[in-house]
C-alpha cells in the first residue's frame, strides 16, 4: 500500500451525512431574534414606565394649576362683589337721604358714578311708594350706542323682584349682544331712613372680565346663581345665555362648598380636567378647565420622541448584535464544515483557536481530536503494509489492552515460491523487485 493512498470513507458514512438536517433557525438568528427582543421588551418596558409617572405627575400638576387659579380668581373677585355691594348699599343710603337742596343729591349721584366707571346705570326701587327712580352713565351708555329710554323700557322690576325672589343679592347676566358683555346686581335691602329698598345696578363686564380669561394651558370662567356664564373669553356664551347646569363639574360645584377637582366628558366628546371654587354665599362659582388632548400634548410628543428613540436604539443593536453574533456563528460553521470532512474520512483538518472563551476550547478539542485520528490512520496504514486489512481493523478495533498470550485459531497458510526469484532480484532494482512482489501479493490475496 503506497504512503500517499488516503483512507476510503467507510460505506455507511455518505448515507449519515446525507441524513444530517438542515439548518433552518441558526446560532446567529437566535442570538439575534432573542437579543432584539429583550433590548425592545426592557426598552419598551422602561418607556411606558416613564410615560405613566410623567402621566401621572403631569395630571397632578394640571390639577393643581386648576385649583390654584379657581382660589386666585375667588381671591379676586370676592373682594370686588363685596365692595359693589357695599357700594350700592352706599348709593341707596344716599338717594333716600334728605339733602337740603337737589345739587347736594346730584353731586352725591356723580361722585358715585365716578367711584364706578364701568356702571351704566342703577335703577332705585322703593316699595312703600312702588316706584323706581333711574339714574344713568350718560357717558357710557353712549359709548354702548344705548338710550335712557331704551334702557327704561327694557326693564322690568317685576322680573327682577321675581328673579330675586327670597334672596337679599343676587348677580346674573344680561348680556343680550356678544359686544356688549353686561353684569346685572341686586341688592334688597332696608336704608339708614328705615325705607325698603331694592337697588339694581347694571355693569359692563370689564368689572369681572378680569375673572375670565385664558391661560397658557387653562380656561376659567365664571357662573351665575342661574347656572349660566357670568363671565367668560367667549362673549357669546354670554350674548345665548347657555346653561351649564348639566355639567358634571358644575352640579359637583352645588353639591360642595369646597374647592374641588374632577376630570369629565364635555358635550363635544372632549375630555377635560376641571376645577371649581365657590365664591362666598354669592350663589356664584369659578370653573377652571383645560382639554385633557391640550394638556397632554407635550406628553404625547414626549411619547412619539420615546418612541423614536426606542427604534432608532432597537436598530442600533441591532446591527451591533448581527456583528458580534458572528463572532459567534462563524467559528462554529467553520467547526460544522471540518467536522463534515472528517465524517468524510479527511483527517488533515485545523481550525484556528482565535478566541479565548468557550468557542476557542471546542475549537482546541477539535484540533485534538483531529490529530488523535491522523495518528490512528498512520497506525492503520502501517499495519496495513505487514499484515492483511482485516488483522489490522481487528488490532485497532480491540478497545483494552491487546493480549500476547495468545489465541488458538484455525486458519490456512499457503506456502509459496517464486522460480528464479534470487537471480532476478539481483539483476533488477529494488523498487522494480517490490513493485513486482506488491503485485504477486495482491493476486494471492484475492484467491
């Protein structure tokens, strides 16, 4: 047998090779797919965390602008109804007091009108005469592009006395034209000379508008004891007199006389976050409101930004995983392609240990384990040149110790001479002399 003839694979080995499964979901895909996802799941996990606390936080911090600016409106409007009230009280003192002459009253008059710029007249009614004296703002009611007379005949004392029924004051809104915002005060009462009285002063709603206005992220408005919009940004809500009377933060303002939060559905669908405030025993309340989609909106961005962030990282490791898990994949591709050529009976396979974790050991073993198969071919090859295959593989095939005592066998042994071997081999050269004997050989074998 010649030194440079390989080993033939043995005849089973191509139907075990043929038989190994396909690789369908690999090392590197796993790494990838499980990497991807745990990056995604913590970074997702973390985000939604986050976005609740800031959720949380934020709704805590709307409603407490809400409840700090319905006690700063109460804090300011209070104070001005108090001191319309007094004031009227004042007025009602001095047109029932006996001047000694008529100039006295009319300056008494004027210099209470000077006190309120924004009052467009005051109508006086007392009950023991059933008469109303009217007292006007000239100059104010031109500015309105209104008449003492009209003003006259759209009054009705009857309806005010009505509308007040038991009460002793009462504010309420007049407005009739979105332009023209008008407050209503009424006031009964007994005056310094004992007479009963009732006082019915008429604003524009510059002395309250103040109460209502917009905020960078809030609306507050004002409400009347007939549940309708005192005072409000919007003028025409005003002018149609609407009435809120069905809104949940307005029926949560008559149950308590507290300051109080809530968030609720408006009649357009639109969620909003709400504070209301009563003011004193005046039957009037603030509301202050913002839309839950306009206080969130920072939030919402916040959010679309997280979320961005969130992708733009998932495709970072991304590709950062797809290069280290081929660090991974191919040095064991690199094994799974020796080890198919060693199934193939190519011993002469070497796999370079570039790593020092558990990869570069397998990659070692295998290097060993190579060369522990090459030694065991040279071993073959060799006994394959002094006795037949079959002794050899049954030498090698013996896994302890071999046994030199020996064993009784029945074989046959043929004797055999080759004529004029002797001459022959001294005239021909020796590579000549064992080419000729491998061939002899070969023959008495394969009788």
């Amino acid at each position: 047998m010649s030194d440079q003839q390989k080993p033939q694979p043995d005849e089973t080995t191509p139907g075990l090779m043929e038989n190994r499964p396909d690789v369908r979901f690999g090392i590197r895909a796993k790494l990838i797919t499980v990497t991807f996802m745990l990056l995604t799941a913590a970074l997702g996990a973390i985000a939604f965390q986050g976005y609740r606390q800031f959720v949380d936080a934020m709704e805590s911090y709307i409603t407490s602008l809400n409840l700090q600016a319905a006690n700063e409106t109460v804090a300011q409007v209070a104070p001005t109804i108090r001191n319309v009230r007094q004031q009227m009280a004042a007025f009602s003192d001095t047109l029932d007091y006996a001047f000694a002459d008529e100039s006295q009253r009319e300056a008494a008059i004027r210099e209470r009108f000077t006190d309120f710029s924004n009052l467009t007249y005051l109508a006086l009614h007392r009950f023991d005469q059933n008469d109303t004296d009217f007292y006007y703002n000239s100059g104010l009611l031109q500015k309105q592009n209104r008449t003492q007379e009209s003003v006259k005949t759209a009054f009705s004392m009857s309806a005010v006395l009505e509308k007040l029924g038991q009460k002793t004051f009462q504010v309420y809104n007049v407005t009739r034209k979105p332009s023209n915002p008008l407050v209503q005060f009424v006031l009964r009462r007994s005056t310094a000379a004992g007479r009963d009285v009732v006082v019915v002063a008429e604003f524009h709603q510059e002395l309250l508008l103040g109460a209502g206005g917009d905020a960078s992220v809030y609306t507050k408005f004002l409400i009347d004891t007939d549940n309708q919009v005192l005072a409000h940004p919007d003028t025409s809500l005003m002018a149609n007199r609407v009435d809120l009377s069905t809104l949940p933060v307005v029926q949560a303002l008559r149950k308590s006389p507290l300051v109080g939060a809530l968030e609720y559905e408006g009649p357009d669908g639109q969620i909003m976050i709400a504070g209301h405030a009563p003011i004193g025993d005046t039957g009037l309340g603030v509301l202050v409101q913002v839309p839950k989609s306009e206080a969130f909106r920072a939030v919402t961005l916040i959010a679309k930004r997280s979320l961005f962030i969130i992708l733009v990282v998932g495709i970072i490791s991304l590709f950062v995983t797809v290069y280290f898990s081929g660090s991974i994949s191919r040095p064991v591709k690199e094994l799974a392609a020796a080890a198919e050529h060693v199934a193939e009976g190519d011993f002469d396979q070497h796999v370079d240990v570039k790593t020092k974790d558990e990869i570069g050991a397998l990659a070692h073993t295998f290097n060993f384990m190579t060369e522990g198969l090459r030694e065991r071919d040279r071993v073959k090859q060799a006994f394959g040149r002094y006795v037949s295959k079959q002794v050899a593989e049954k030498i090698l095939s013996v896994e302890d110790e071999l046994s030199l005592e020996g064993e009784s066998r029945e074989v046959s042994v043929l004797f055999s001479d080759i004529r004029g071997f002797t001459s022959m081999s001294e005239q021909l050269p020796p590579r000549t002399v064992v080419n000729i004997l491998n061939a002899y050989f070969r023959q008495m074998v394969d009788c």
